[in-house]
C-alpha cells in the first residue's frame, strides 16, 4: 500500500507553518551600526594620513613620476614576472618529481621542499645577498675535473655595475665625489 503526499505550497493567505516564502527578516542594528563604525574609523585613518605633514606629501608628489623612480619600478615589475615564471616553472618540475614513483627523484624534492619551507625567510635573504662573500667564483665544471665555465657572483647578482654603490648614486646625481663614504670605497 503506497501513500501519496501532496507538496503542494498552502493557498495564498493561509500561512502554514513550515511555509518560509512569507517570512521575513527582522532589522538587526547590530551589524549596520558596526559597518558604519569601521567606514568611520577607516575615513579617519585616511584623513590622517592625508592631513599629515610628515609624510612630506608635496615631496612624494614631485618624485612619484620621475624617470629614476618609473625606471626602478619597471625592473622591479620585470623581476616580479621572471621570479613568478621560474618559481611555476620549478614548482612544477619539483611538485612532479615529488609524486614520483622514482625514489630518488622523490627524496630530493622533499629534501628540497623540506629545506627551503623550514629555513626562515630572512636567513634565506642573509644568504642570498652574501653569497658573492661565501662563494666568490659561480662556475660549471666536470666534477674533479676542469672549469667549463665561470662567473664573478658579483657580475651575475648586480650585472650593471658589479656592486660598486658609486654608479647608481652617480646615475641619480647623488654622488659628487666628495663625500666621504664614498670617496673610500673603491
């Protein structure tokens, strides 16, 4: 014996129950009044950061558009782009070796991955900007054998000038040969 069940909606004006097409939500103040406190508070912030004459508005006005600040911007944006690819690019090839069946390809992708996610970014960034000083020479060589080719560290991290901080100082006008810092460096 089967039983039917009707579910059809209850007629228009006789509100059942379980019918919520009628219902309606109560106003709440709570959430409006405290959207309304955080657009005060971030207008506030905004203002004082306008408003304030230590941030040196009229300064950021004039370099905002100069050539030596758009020119550092483009490279920063052109390393964004290259360090953006090469870290899919390696991510990729490190994510694959990893979910390998092979185990050696799958050791070292999770020493790596192991290695570089448990050393502390600023550690990483210490080691990054001093290894012109703890590795001189970057070269491709034979093992136990002859160098094929080499590089000065310092000509490969800071191509235009190899790391003498006179030339870009010379380039932005900085630099007029007798401050003393700089006239002993070199």
């Amino acid at each position: 014996m089967s039983t039917t069940t009707n579910y059809n909606a209850a007629p228009s004006g006789a509100a059942d129950f379980h019918d919520v097409a009628t219902a309606h939500t109560p106003f709440r103040a709570g959430p409006l009044a405290l959207r309304i406190v955080i657009a005060l508070v971030v207008v506030d912030f905004g203002w004082i950061i306008a408003a304030n004459e230590n941030f040196g508005w009229p300064v950021v006005a004039q370099y905002f558009f100069d050539p030596t600040v758009l020119s550092g911007l483009y490279v920063s944006l052109g390393l964004t782009v290259i360090a953006m690819i090469l870290g899919v690019a390696l991510g990729l090839v490190i994510a694959i070796a990893r979910m390998s069946s092979d185990k050696l390809a799958s050791s070292f992708a999770s020493l790596f991955i192991w290695f570089f996610r448990g050393t502390p970014l600023l550690v990483q960034l210490i080691f990054w900007y001093n290894m012109s000083t703890l590795f001189p020479a970057i070269s491709i060589s034979i093992p136990f054998g002859p160098t094929l080719i080499s590089w000065d560290t310092n000509s490969v991290i800071t191509p235009d000038d190899g790391g003498d901080c006179r030339s870009g100082a010379k380039r932005s006008g900085l630099y007029g040969g007798s401050h003393p810092r700089w006239s002993s460096v070199g």
